[in-house]
C-alpha cells in the first residue's frame, strides 16, 4: 500500500466530537440533577 494514511480522517474527528458531545451534554445533566437535589434538601 502506497498511500500510508496519516493523522485522523473527518469521520474519526466527527465521531469523536460527537462522543466528547454527549458526555459534556451527560456531565451538564448530572450536574443539573445534583444542584436540583441539594436545592431539595435544604
């Protein structure tokens, strides 16, 4: 093979932007969850 393939292609970037995506939009979720506890419980 000739074409020695170097650094990332667009889908890996894509689908790694999609995966850091939902762990933030998971992260904000979870962090709006515990704030709506601790809200409760005092």
């Amino acid at each position: 093979m000739r074409n020695k393939q170097r650094g990332f292609s667009l889908i890996e970037v894509m689908i790694s932007f999609v995966l850091i995506g939902i762990g933030a939009l998971g992260l904000v979720k979870l962090q709006a969850y515990i704030e709506q506890r601790a809200d409760y419980v005092y």
